[in-house]
C-alpha cells in the first residue's frame, strides 16, 4: 500500500471530488482514463510518456484512506477506469465479481513481477509498486532516530503533541500489534484490546490523527510534527514542502518490516477496458516502472525494473527494508474484526477530540 | 398572689394563645405557597426533561430518516453477500451516521437486523469499541421486528443503568423503502438508531436527588391528586412523574415552624411585656401607692392619703382617705376623753403621766431643765362644806381655767419654755414647764398664779377665801427620775402648807431636816427613789 501523498477527505468529499472529475472534459471524452490512486501516485513522466504515445489522458482520482477508496470502487456510479489498491483487498472486490480477470493479461517476462507479488495481487491485480510501514520523522529535530515502534506509541516526553498517527485502522493497529508481537492482521479480540489499550494511552501525546504527509498540509499543524506513522517513499513527499532541504527521513523499525504491495486493477464498469488494461501493460513496463520507483521512491515489483535503478537506491535502507529485518507480508484481514477495528478507530478519535 | 402575678397568669395564656393561633394560620399560609412554588418549580424541571428528551428523540428520528434513505444504506441492505457487505459497504452506513452526529459528545449507536433477527451491523460513536448492543435494546428491536407496528421509540435502560432513547423502524429489503406494519420477517429488515440522552438523564438524576424521589416514566397520564406533584407528556404513551418524598418539604417547613415558634414565644413575651406594663402603670400602681399609704398610716409614717384624679382608684383611695379620716378624728375624740378632767377641762392624772414621761425624757436628752409645781388649794373643804360640791367644782374649774392661762401666759411671749397644766384629785394640781426653776419664766408664773388667790379666788363675783400652796422640784438637780420629780416637788408642797400656805416652796431650798423621815436627803436631791409614787391610774377627783 502505498502512502505517497494523500489527502484526507472524508467520504463525502471523495464523492464530491468525483462529481467534478467527472465534469471536466477529459473525464467525458473515450480517450481518457479515470485512475483511482494515492496523490502523487503516479511519475508525472510516465503519464505524459503514454499520453504522448497514445493521446489518451490520465484523470487521477485521489484518496488517502483504503475504506473510502473500497467504497468508490464498490459504487456503480463512480467512473473508475482503472484504481491501484491495496494486495489485501483485491481478492474481495474479484470475488463479488467487481473486477476483471488479469491472470490472461498478455505481458511480456520483462513486464512481469516477482513471483510472491504476484500471488499476493492474485488473478485480479497487477503488482505495481511495494514498501513496508515505518516511521518517519525530522531528523534535524530528533536527537537520536527512533528504531523501534515504541519510540512512537510510547512517546518520550519531548514529542508529546507532535506526533501524527495515521487514520486507516488498518495500519494503526498493524503498527501497535507488531509492536506487541502479534500478528498486524490479528482478528483476535484480546490482541485487538491490548491494542486499543496501547493506543488509547497514546492518545494524549497525539497531535492528529491522519498521515503525516495529509497532517503537514494543515494550517496550524505542519510544523508541529515531529515524527509520525508512514510508509516507503513518505519522506519525499514530506520533503518536497522544505525548499531542498532533506530533513524528513524514514526509518523501518526494528521490531519487522510489514510489506504491502499496490496492484492495479481494472473495474469490470469501466468503459474501456482495453485501453485500461493497456495502461497496465504500460505501467508494468521495466522503464516505466522503474521511473515510478525513481519518482515514488519505492522499490518496483519488477525485477527488471528494479535493476535500472542507480546503486545508492537500491542500497537505500529508506526504500528497501533493512536486511536482517523480519519480513512481514501483509494479508487479508479477518471480515468479523473489521467493525470492531473501525470502531476503535472512532473510539480513539472520539477520545482525541475530547481531549 | 401578688396584683403583678395575677395579671401576668390572666395575660399570658391569652396573649399566647392568640400568637399561637396567628403563627399557625402563618405556618399554613407559608407550606401553601411553599407547595404551590415547588409545583411551578417541578413544572420547569419537568419542561426542561421535555425539551432534553424532544432534543434528542428529535436527533434520533433526523439519523433513522437520513441513514436510511442514504445510499450507502440502501447499497448495504441490497447486499447479499455478507463478507463483501461487512468488508466494503459497513464503513459508507458509518460513515452517513458519523457525518450526522452532532459534534458534542453525543453518544449515538445503529443497529441492523436481518428479518431473521440476526444483528448484520452495528456501530457506535462512543469511547469503548468493545460494548456491544445491549441485549435489552436487541430485544426492543425483535420486538418491532416482530410486531405490528411499523416504528416504536422508547426509552431503554440496560442493566449497567445506562438509559437509551432508540427508535426502530421496520425498512423493507432490497429497496429500502418504508417497512410495512406487522410481522413480515421474510421482507422487512429493522434499523435502530439509540442515542444516550445523557443532559436528559441527568435533569432526571439531578431532579432525584433534589426531591428524593426517582422521575417515574409512566404510560398513561398521572391523574394529579393535589399536593407536590407534577407530570408531563415527554412523547405520546410517555410521561414523566415526579412526586418529592415526604421529606423534601419537611426542612423548609420545619425550619419556618421552629423560626415561627421562637417569633411567637418572642411575641408573646413582648407583648405581655408592654400589656404588663401599661396594667402596671395604670392600674396596679396606683394600687401599690395607695397600698403603700394605707400601710404607711398603719405603721404611723404618714399622715394622710394621696387621692389620684382617676376612676375606680381614685374613688377607693378616696373612700379609704374619708375612713382613715373618721377613724383619726374618733380616735382623737376619744384620746381627749381619756385624757381630760371631766371636772375642769382640764388634763387629768392619766395626761400628766403620759406628759410628765415626755418632758422628762426630753430634758435627759436634750439637758433642758424641767420645772414642776406642785399646787394644793388651801381651805377647799370649807368652801365644798359651805357652799356646796357644785360651787366646789366650779371653783376649781376656774382655778384650772387660771393655772392654764398662766402656764400660756408664761410659755407663748417667745421664751422657748413649754408647760402643761393638769389636775392630779381633790384640789391638787399640777404644772410642767421646761424652763429654769430659778428662772424669770417660773418665777413670773408662780407669782401670777398666787396674784390670783389674792383677797380670796373669785368665781362669778363671789371671792372664795381659798390660796395655794405650791412645791417647787427640777431635774437636773432634784431628782433623777419623773416619779422622783413629782415626790420632790409633792414634798415641797408640804413645805409650803407648813409654812404658812399661799407660798411657794423650792425643794431645793428645803432645810436638811425637814427630810422626810427615814430620808437623809440632801439639799437639791429629793428624797428616797423608794418613796411611794402617786398613784397613776387613779382617776381623777371628782
């Protein structure tokens, strides 16, 4: 799942930001595709590069939440062409039948992913890039860099009220349940309390509670964060605001890497689904997707790709995990728990704005 | 018992009594209004329980009604597949709920349930993500569910106490539309939307704990007996009632008792006090005073009663004063007759005494001398024999006449000397003058006093051969006692008589030897203490 660059807006807005995408001419016209995706999702290069070989543009939808942009891909109404998700989510929208088939998808062995990314976007997606969840945070204003989970849900008293926690429950009870040794995907209601626990006592030291690249936008909010919860490639995003100066960094924490991984996949809706799986094809392209990987500064699932990129990239323990580091792939969640971890998301941002 | 007490025993019960009587038509003035502002008050109380609970019945009819005409609703409700409909479609009835709730606190809870009565969702706003529905608002909603009713509100209170206001509404599957009335388990699914109507809940708190009595909820409307109690409509089939304990108006009322009875008591007191002293004033003290001077009179310090210009008092005062009047004046008439020689007018025997005891103890005491004659008619025998007692009497009434204007005569020309006259018996009498025995007064007196025998006594023209021998005796000097006085001045009238009558003897001047036998008295000290007094309580001669 990649997390570079989103904005928060509620459900609502998102409608209402389709509405309008809708409107504009682009969106209307048959050579255009409509792509659901993180903000700065997408190497602005690549996109010219296939809007110049082929004239068809590219309206990005954007979002910033994984349960809000479930709910767009699920509504009829909502042009998706072509929408990047999360691994653990496609196999729900293929099975209720939402979702082209892409295991028939002709591309060539250079175009093709790893294996394990492979089967972990399933028949239904395309591997298109993958990091891990960590932390990121202003080097230039911590004296020490945080190694470990605990750095964040424990706070030491010089980052109470500048921390910015993540608002998908998906990832905030990742982050506390692989700080606790359980498993990130846990559906166990005692793993799940001992978390809440964990996070309820964070909730004092929290300055907001959406990631940190959204929080930083904020009027009044920005400057306050000190260090928050991210994925891969957030610190570009994060550095972009401050003029050259690279003083946002990510770290992946000691405690393991836990590994998403962002397929495409093509709404059986859409209009055009050749020209959207023709985008696929393109994007899976070693040297684009290695100029995504370049931009996203995640690494490409594309072992072709992934050989492009310059050395220091590739040795960069910001973009590839650590070595040594437990790997921790992320799955499906268990349907049963997924109300009570979206209620303990609520009931952490009611505790928040009680405060 | 006193005039005070009596007026005090006659005051006091009534004075009480009717304080009494105005501090409990007070009492009962008070705990009306008291209850009659306690019963506008409980109104407010229960109005502002009507506007909390409206408020919030208000906010739980505004999120049935837009969730479920919500398109994430009715997508929800129209999925089949229950692990898609929980993974993707839960989060879009949250969300359309979330985006209503007032940013307050508000605690606001939705429930779904299949038509076969199977909970497909819920969610909660509130602090704790693990509470579940409870189970007494699952059964509220399998109740509407399974009834004939197309929605119900209520007002739902689980066993941990904590009050729900929930509405169900029946809604039909597949196109959410208005659920239709009775059981219809195979088409009709039931959202539920409760909300913890904590301002409502803690008016109702705040209202137990002040009246000491729980809010009641009841169904149908309380029929209002009078008294402290209120109830009101909170929705139709609902009302609210609340009835104070016995107690909540006993310490106001029992405060106002206590306060009215120490003003009553206090009241009392200074009422009985200002009546006991205008009864004082203008009736027992003229009593008193006239008390005081009728005892003043008994006990010889006064003279005479004050008589006061009022009423009844004064009427008695004046009665008393008449009597004590009369009473004087008897009492003098009849000292006078004690005293007086019914022969010659003159004071007797018993006025002697009683003067001669007076006017020795004011010469002790004040050293004046005192001066006593001691007079014996000479020849009265002849003229009783001669002429008859008759002419006897007369003449010695005239004779008395004499020696009671020579006594005045030598006593009023301001020489400060004072003198009695009285007859002793027979032709005897007698002089007490406080003044020197050698002095100007005593000797003019007695020269006047036998200038009048000179040629014979005369009495209507008729001259009487009789004269007076008088003994002269005087303290300090001749004797130490009254009864020694008269012996001495007796004693010298015999001198007199021996010498020759018609003189006067000074006991002082008497010769040693014409002591009484037995006497050995010195000159200038009559004889023996032991001599035999003239007998005082023989009356006088006749």
């Amino acid at each position: 799942m990649c997390r570079t660059g989103g904005r928060s807006l509620p459900a609502g807005a998102m409608v209402f930001v389709l509405a309008l995408s809708a409107l504009v001419p682009g969106a209307a016209r048959a050579n255009a595709l409509n792509v659901l995706v993180w903000e700065w999702g997408i190497s602005p290069d690549v996109v010219r590069a296939w809007t110049a070989m082929t004239g068809v543009e590219i309206n990005q939808i954007v979002f910033d939440n994984g349960d809000r942009r479930d709910l767009l891909i699920a509504n009829p109404n909502a042009p998706i062409d072509l929408a990047v998700i999360d691994s653990a989510h496609v196999q729900a929208f293929g099975d209720r039948g939402l979702l082209l088939d892409q295991s028939g998808l002709p591309l060539p062995e250079t175009s093709r992913a790893e294996a394990r990314w492979r089967g972990m976007c399933g028949r239904y997606g395309v591997p298109y890039s993958w990091g891990n969840t960590g932390i990121v945070y202003r080097a230039d204003r911590l004296a020490e860099a945080p190694q470990s989970w605990g750095d964040l849900l424990k706070p030491a008293p010089a980052l109470v009220g500048h921390i910015a926690m993540t608002d998908d429950q998906e990832e905030l009870l990742a982050a506390a349940l692989n700080f606790m040794g359980r498993p990130m995907n846990s559906g166990d209601p005692g793993d799940l309390r001992r978390a809440f626990e964990l996070l309820r006592a964070q909730v004092p030291a929290v300055l907001t509670y959406g990631l940190p690249t959204t929080a930083q936008q904020k009027r009044g909010v920005g400057g306050q964060i000190l260090i928050g919860l991210g994925g891969t490639g957030d610190e570009k995003t994060l550095n972009m605001a401050g003029a050259g100066k690279e003083n946002w960094r990510f770290v992946t924490p000691r405690e393991g890497a836990m590994v998403w991984v962002d397929c495409l996949v093509v709404p059986k809706r859409t209009r055009n689904p050749g020209l959207a799986e023709r985008f696929v094809a393109f994007l899976a392209q070693p040297d684009n997707g290695a100029t995504n990987a370049v931009f996203l500064r995640q690494p490409p699932p594309n072992p072709h790709a992934a050989a492009l990129l310059p050395a220091t990239m590739r040795d960069d323990p910001q973009i590839y995990p650590p070595p040594g580091y437990p790997i921790i792939y992320r799955g499906p969640f268990p349907t049963e728990s997924l109300p009570l971890r979206r209620r303990i998301l609520s009931a952490l941002l009611a505790l928040h704005d009680a405060q | 018992m006193t005039l005070n007490r009596r007026a005090f025993a006659v005051l006091f019960p009534i004075v009480l009594l009717g304080h009494i009587l105005a501090g409990g038509a007070a009492y009962l003035g008070y705990r009306h209004a008291l209850i009659a502002q306690n019963v506008a008050r409980l109104q407010q109380n229960l109005s502002q329980l009507q506007n909390a609970y409206a408020k919030y019945a208000s906010l739980d009819s505004q999120l049935l009604y837009v969730v479920r005409n919500s398109s994430a609703f009715l997508t929800f409700v129209d999925e089949s597949d229950a692990e898609y409909r929980t993974r993707v479609l839960g989060i879009g009835v949250q969300d359309s709920l979330q985006s209503l709730v007032p940013n307050d606190g508000t605690s606001v809870s939705c429930s779904i349930f299949q038509s076969d009565g199977r909970q497909i969702f819920y969610f909660d706003n509130g602090a704790d993500p693990f509470q579940a529905l409870g189970p007494r608002q699952a059964a509220f909603a399998q109740g509407v569910l399974n009834d004939d009713v197309g929605s119900r509100t209520g007002l739902i209170t689980e066993g941990d106490d904590a009050t729900y206001l929930v509405m169900a509404a029946k809604v039909q599957a597949r196109t959410g539309g208005v659920g239709i009335g009775g059981p219809q388990p195979d088409q009709s699914l039931v959202m539920q939307v409760g909300v913890r109507p904590l301002r409502f809940e803690m008016i109702r708190r705040t209202m137990a704990h002040d009246y000491g009595a729980p809010v009641k909820l009841v169904a149908t409307a309380p029929v209002s007996r009078g008294g402290l109690s209120a109830s009101i409509q909170l929705a139709p089939g609902l009302y609210a009632q609340e009835t104070p304990s016995a107690t909540y108006l006993r310490g106001p009322l029992t405060r106002f008792a206590a306060v009215t009875g120490v003003f009553v008591i206090g009241f009392s007191v200074i009422s009985v006090g200002i009546l006991m002293l205008l009864v004082r004033r203008y009736i027992i003290a003229p009593v008193e005073e006239l008390d005081r001077q009728v005892t003043a009179i008994t006990e010889n310090r006064r003279k005479d009663i004050d008589v006061p210009d009022m009423g009844e008092v004064g009427r008695l005062a004046a009665n008393v004063r008449m009597l004590h009047g009369q009473l004087t004046r008897s009492l003098r008439q009849i000292r006078q007759l004690y005293e007086t020689d019914s022969v010659t007018g003159i004071g007797n025997r018993i006025y002697f005494n009683d003067r001669l005891d007076q006017f020795f103890h004011l010469s002790t005491t004040t050293g004046r001398p005192l001066t006593m004659l001691f007079i014996d008619l000479d020849n009265f025998k002849q003229v009783n024999d001669v002429h008859g007692h008759r002419t006897g009497d007369a003449l010695l009434g005239a004779v008395a006449n004499a020696l009671s204007a020579t006594v005045r005569d030598a006593t009023e020309d301001g020489t400060e000397a004072m003198g009695i006259a009285a007859r002793l018996s027979g032709d005897e009498f007698t002089a007490l003058i406080l003044a020197d025995p050698r002095g100007a007064v005593i000797t003019a007196l007695i020269d006047a006093f036998l200038l009048k025998f000179r040629g014979g006594f005369r009495v209507d023209a008729v001259s009487y051969p009789v004269t007076a021998s008088i003994g002269v005796a005087a303290v300090p000097g001749d004797a130490d006692t009254s009864a020694h006085l008269l012996w001495c001045a007796d004693h010298a009238m015999y001198h007199a008589k021996a010498s020759g009558r018609n003189r006067a003897a000074f006991y002082a001047d008497l010769p040693r030897d014409t002591a009484p036998l037995g006497g050995g008295v010195m000159p200038g000290q009559c004889g023996p203490a032991g001599l035999p007094q003239l007998p005082r309580a023989a009356g006088p001669a006749v």
